[in-house]
C-alpha cells in the first residue's frame, strides 16, 4: 500500500504542532523525521528532545531517519524517544547487521538507508534483517533538491530483487528527496510504497490539499495499493 510520509525537515519549527497536526488531519500516514548530525550530512538538525516532544502529539507513526556517523551509539536513545521505524546508513556504520539488530530487539521496524551512489549488492548480507530500504533520491543533507533521475531504475531493480526473494509484502520501499506531485506517481510505479515529501508539501500555497492531490494521484495509479 502506498503511503505518504511529509518530511518536517521542511516544516515550521516554529509552529512543529501546528503543522504535524494539519498533515495527519490532512491524510498523511507517517512523519519523516531527519536527524542530522553535521558529520555524516553537512546539516545539523533535531535530536532526541525534539522527537520525543513530536512523539507526544503524534497520531501517526514516527519514521526516524538518522544521518548520523556512529548509529549504534543512539538506537536506545531514539526508540525510547518513541521512533516506529529507525532507519540508519549502511555507509555510517561499519556495524550495519548489529545495528538493524539492536533496533528490531527494542520492537521498532528497522530501516537501512542507501545513498544514491550506493550500490544495491549491500543489501546481499542483509535482506532478513531488514523492514525498510530507503533509497535516497538525492543527495542527503538538506531539503529541496532536485530529484535524482537514475533513482528510478533503482527502484524498479530492487522492487524485482524482492520479488524474486518473496520480500515483496514483508520490507517497504521508502524514497527521499525531491518527490513532488508531477512525479510523485512515477516513483511509486518504479516500485516504492513510502513517499517522503517535504518542500513538496510544506512550500505548497495549501498543503493540505497537496497531500490529497498526492493520494488521488496514487489511487489512480494502483487503487488497491493506496491507503484511505
């Protein structure tokens, strides 16, 4: 099923409740949450703290996005923070088995993020432990870039790598950066089920309605893959 997750690197942060509040009512489904640490990414956003208050007016999953070295080091901290989905780098830990593990022991999905030079033979060690591959549409770090062409043969390529190993209904495929409404139906047809949008929600003149036009997109594209 589909699902459209609005990232709040690109909200307010003045007005965090405001705008979490108007995305669920508006038919979102999870809140992209990126956590950057400047090292990884050359941006430095949210921590601990901050999740755990978005986690406190939250009615839909919170889908925690670390971009940050060392990963291991802060799994407790996030899920304890109230993270549903924890994903980490494959290319920020030299540990990448051990991390997913310790993520899923704490009962939260675990998620393995791929940057867009990464290649998808990572994910050779790695598919059992795994209910979430992120590909990256574009370079990580900041919000409202271009989206990475190339992505979509990425897609379509691990979409068939699942299928072949009877994944296909057991590990989302989320994508992140410059998903917006004019494409946002093409990236879901390559293969992913979790759209990431963040200026192509919150830089919209209604971003409620934006959300809506994304999920009629969606319907149309697959009425029984889209969520209500």
């Amino acid at each position: 099923m589909y699902q459209i997750a609005p990232s709040l690197l690109s909200a307010d942060f003045v007005n965090l409740e405001r705008d979490i509040r108007m995305v669920e009512q508006a038919g979102a489904h999870m809140l992209h949450i990126d956590v950057m640490d400047g090292r990884f990414v050359p941006n430095i956003t949210i921590g601990v703290p901050v999740v755990r208050a978005i986690k406190r007016v939250a009615t839909t999953p919170c889908d925690v996005h670390l971009m940050i070295v060392e990963p291991e080091k802060f799994i407790d901290a996030f899920c304890n923070a109230g993270a549903d989905i924890l994903t980490v780098h494959v290319e920020a830990t030299p540990h990448v088995h051990r991390a997913l593990q310790a993520i899923r022991q704490r009962g939260v999905k675990a998620g393995l993020a791929l940057n867009p030079h990464t290649p998808l033979s990572v994910l050779d060690e790695l598919w059992s432990d795994v209910d979430l591959i992120l590909i990256m549409s574009v370079n990580p770090g900041f919000g409202g870039q271009a989206f990475i062409e190339q992505t979509l043969d990425k897609l379509q390529r691990l979409r068939q790598m699942l299928e072949s190993r009877g994944l296909a209904d057991k590990v989302m495929v989320e994508v992140d950066g410059g998903v917006k409404l004019d494409n946002i139906d093409q990236v879901a047809a390559a293969g992913a089920n979790v759209l990431v949008s963040g200026s192509g929600i919150f830089k919209a003149a209604h971003p409620p309605q934006m959300i809506r036009d994304m999920n009629d997109k969606l319907k149309a594209l697959h009425p029984s893959q889209a969520v209500p």
